[in-house]
C-alpha cells in the first residue's frame, strides 16, 4: 500500500529539525513479512487449489494452514521467505522512491501538499511503477509457495529466492520473470484507489454520524472499513496475477493467454465466488496494514498541519 493521504514524505519538524524518512519503511516492512509469510502462503494455496474443478481442496483457511503444518511442517508454513522479503525491498523501496520525488515535485513553493486527486494519482502511479519492478520476486514467491500442494515430481523445487530467479532465466528465459506483471500493477492501482477512496468516504460517514470525533478510533473503524472494501475489490485481480505466474508451459502452450482467459475460466469451471478465494488470510494481512497505516498517516497529518502549516 501507499502513503496517498501523508503530508510531506520526510517533511521535519521545525522544532527539532527530524523528521520521519520514507525510506525507514523498507526495513519495517521487510521485518513485518516474517509475521505475514504464513498468510501470504495460505491465500496462495487457496487461490491455486481447485483449479478446474468446483471440489475444494481447502474447506477454511484454517483448514489449510493445518494442513500445510500437518504435510510439510512448522518450516512449510514459511517456505518462499527469502522472495517475500525480496519483493518488500524491491517493491517498497521503489514505490516510496518515485512516490517521494512525485510528491516533491507537486508540492507548491509555500510548501502546500498536492490536493486528493494529485495524491490518488502520484499513489497509483508510483504503485504500478514499484509493482513492476517487484514482478520478479513475485514470480519467484508464488512458484516456492505453490510447490508443497504438487506430487513430489512435479515440484520446481527452488531452494531460495535467488536460486528460484536464475533457473527461470534459464530454463524459461528472462522475460518470464515479469510474467503476469500487467495484472500485478493491475492490481496495484486496484488496491491503492480501493484503499483511498473507500477509507475517505468510511471516515466521512463516520463523522457525519455524530457518534465519532475526528480521532483513533474513528481512524480504526474507517480503516477496518477500508481494508475490507480493499480486499473485496482485489482479489479477482490478484486470482489472476496468482495463476498467471504459477502456470506451466505444456507443449510450447502456456495455461492461460492472459487475465481474461483466467478469470473466464474459473467462473466457468469453479464458480464465480471462486475469484474471492483465500479471501480471510487476505483481509487478516490487508487489513491490520491498513489500520496502522492510515492511524500512522492521520497523526502525521496532525503533525504536519500543528508543526509546519500552523506553526
């Protein structure tokens, strides 16, 4: 997710002269994957069971991390780490990059931010922009994350993100690492409006109840409220970027042409709500980011308008 609502990325207290950095992120986030590797790997296994068919190979998420831990171990449940943290440090990174310099460039010389649609925008695009970069480790996280549901000699069998990167430049050529890529940006650009959009109008509904004051937890609610709204409408996208990246090449033939084969596809053959599978390690990972992020954002704001605007 981005930080579309912040003030100034790095913007300093006049007091003090500090100031928090977009870049102190990167490692926070990469810290916090050891927490939602679990989830990411559950939700991947969801949306990758079934294919074809309506039988379910999972009943619950539940049911499948016991699963998982059942076949493959406590170690399973982690398996594909190494990419997880390569993706947070290549897509991070890059998104908080280009969305720093973006907000920069279109903050006014008295200092004034970018108004809501410049920030919807500069979000997306830094987004989709850190979501391409990021494709690689994605390809790489999907494929070790999907490897424990297949027969043992059907299994890729990477060893770690970097083993994982080489042996597909080498054995399906380098454009394969940003293979589903469309749909990974899709998907970013998805989450980003969903978030911002859904987070502004739930805080304003809240307001106008008269039962919230413009504070924490009004921010919770409305980011609770946020992240489910995020959630519901990503999905489909990110079944898609799921697939895509974990199809196999059969007799010169890829699995699926593109996103719209996919999502035909399994509508057709495992039922509409099927777009929605992994839904619950989905929103248990979306949504705690969600809240912290936007609380995060809003004292921020407060900061910003005490510190810089008002002082």
């Amino acid at each position: 997710m981005l930080f579309i609502l912040s003030a100034r990325p790095g913007s300093k207290d006049p007091r003090t002269g500090t100031g928090p950095r977009p870049g102190g992120w990167g490692p926070l986030l990469m810290g916090a994957t050891v927490f939602v590797q679990p989830l990411d790997l559950v939700k991947n296994r969801m949306q990758l069971s079934g294919q074809g068919t309506k039988a379910r190979e999972y009943k619950t998420s539940f049911h499948a991390l016991f699963s998982i831990l059942k076949n493959e171990g406590v170690s399973g449940i982690y398996t594909g780490l190494s990419a997880g943290l390569l993706r947070q440090a290549t897509y991070t990174t890059t998104r908080l990059g280009i969305y720093t310099i973006l907000f920069e460039k279109m903050t006014g010389a008295d200092g004034r931010p970018p108004n809501f649609f410049l920030k919807a925008l500069i979000g997306m695009t830094a987004g989709a922009t850190g979501a391409f970069v990021g494709t690689p480790a994605e390809v790489a996280l999907i494929r070790m994350t999907a490897d424990g549901r297949l027969p043992p000699d059907q299994r890729r069998g990477y060893t770690n993100v970097f083993n994982a990167l080489a042996r597909i430049t080498r054995e399906e050529g380098l454009t394969t690492l940003w293979r589903g890529c469309v749909p990974t940006m899709a998907r970013a650009v998805v989450v980003n409006a969903a978030q911002l959009a859904s987070y502004s109008q739930s805080k304003q509904a809240l307001l106008d109840s008269g039962y919230f004051g413009d504070d924490i937890l009004c921010h919770f609610c409305a980011s609770m409220i946020s992240g489910l709204v995020t959630t519901a409408a990503s999905m489909p996208v990110d079944i898609v970027k799921t697939r895509i990246q974990n199809m196999k090449t059969i007799d010169g033939k890829p699995e699926y042409k593109n996103g719209l084969e996919v999502l035909l596809r399994v509508v057709r053959s495992e039922g509409f709500f099927s777009l929605w599978k992994g839904f619950t390690p989905y929103y248990a990972r979306l949504g705690p980011h969600t809240v912290l992020t936007f609380i995060f954002l809003e004292q921020m704001n407060r900061l910003y308008k005490t510190y810089v605007l008002d002082g």
